[in-house]
C-alpha cells in the first residue's frame, strides 16, 4: 500500500469506514493513547523523560496525545510524504523516513518503541524479521508495544474489509503476534484486548479494561521486554 497517495485524505478514508462504529477515528486514537500512557507509568516509572519511537508512524495522530507524560517522541515512516504532515502537526516530534527494513537509529536507543497498526501491511514472511529490528532499537528492559486488529471481531473484519487502506492487510491474532515477540527474543510476553464498545463514559471504558482477557474486542496489544 503506497500511504503517500492517500495523504490529504488519510482521516477522511478511515472515517467513512468507521461510520458503521458510531465514533469518529480519534476516539479510538486516544483510547490505545491512554493504554500506552498505563503502560509507561507502570513499566517505565523509574525513568524521568522516556524515549519513545512509533514505528509507521503515519500522520502522527497519537502524538499529541501523549503529550502530557513528557515523553521525547520520535517517528518513522516509509511513506515519505506525510511526514512533513506530521511535522507541520507535532513540531515537538522529530520525524524520519526509512526503508521498511531497517530503522535508521542505533541499537539501544529508545526506551518504549510502539507500532499501531502497522503489522498487517507487513508481508508475514517479514513479521519476524519487523520485531527483531524493533528490538534492536531498544535499551535494556525497554519495552515494545503493537496495536493491531482483532480478526476474531467480526465488526473489526467488516470495517478492515470496507477500507481501501487495508486492501493489502493480512490480519494477525494476538496468540500469532505472542508467538512472534517470544521468536524475536522478547520477553515477559502479555496481549490485552481493548475497545469491546464505542462509548466514552466511565462506566464503559472501566467495563472495557475488566473485559481485556476475553479475545473478541475490536483490537487487542501485545507487550514485550527486552531483558
């Protein structure tokens, strides 16, 4: 999937197929942002201003949600051209292309390194191989974090099914992704299902966090450390 072509048009296009759900792409946005910032403040209390790289980073919609944990943010994208985009959005942020292979950082850089939703357009012979280098780029006992699709949703599959952005998406289970990070060296392996309901209000983002080891919310996470 070339991104660059879709990149005045990116929210608009998931938008529409989102319209089935009854929330606007942003709700969904900040809801993996306020998994992320649990994460951070229970793995990563110890360190003051943690580094941070999301890797296909997009137009770098997460960002500004994370903001308030004083996390230094850096993004990676291959397509090249919307992330002047996320530059002109998130000045704060420093932003890079690379290749899809391998990222342009040194080893042991980053102390958290995220992918949301970024798996699915990598051709499964190369999921592997995608871990590995994310886990090349972090500190000892840093943390990798994936955001990806739940297949067993059928809601998830129907909205993949109708987004041309996804026409090349091969999605993945979270018991294949645990499989994946454990071949990849990490360790203390987790996935949590997340958004089992499109509503903001207390009581159902409460519900949703009680519900996270039931395998049918809309998308799910899966955890690793590198020790």
């Amino acid at each position: 999937m070339n991104f660059n072509q879709y990149k005045n048009s990116y929210t608009q296009t998931i938008e529409e197929s989102l319209r089935i759900s009854g929330k606007e792409h942003d709700f969904f946005t900040q809801a993996k942002a306020n998994f992320l910032k649990t994460i951070i403040t229970r793995d990563l209390s110890a360190i003051k201003n943690p580094t941070l790289v999301d890797i296909g980073c997009g137009h770098g919609l997460i960002h500004k949600h994370l903001q308030d944990k004083a996390i230094q943010i850096t993004g990676v994208e291959v397509a090249d051209e919307v992330l002047e985009l996320a530059r002109q959005a998130n000045p704060q942020v420093s932003y890079y292309a690379y290749d899809g292979k391998t990222l342009p950082f040194s080893s042991q850089q980053f102390d958290i390194a995220i992918a949301i939703c970024v798996m699915h357009h990598v051709q499964p012979a190369q999921w592997q191989d995608f871990l590995v280098e994310m886990k090349r780029t972090l500190k000892k006992n840093g943390i990798a974090v994936i955001f990806e699709h739940n297949p067993y949703n059928p809601l998830t599959r129907y909205i993949v099914a109708n987004n041309i952005l996804d026409k090349d998406a091969v999605l993945l289970s979270s018991i294949k992704l645990k499989k994946l990070f454990r071949g990849a060296g990490f360790h203390r392996v987790y996935s949590r299902n997340i958004l089992f309901t499109p509503f903001a209000n207390k009581f159902f983002r409460w519900l949703d966090a009680k519900l996270g080891y039931i395998p049918f919310g809309a998308q799910y996470y899966t955890v690793g450390i590198n020790t």
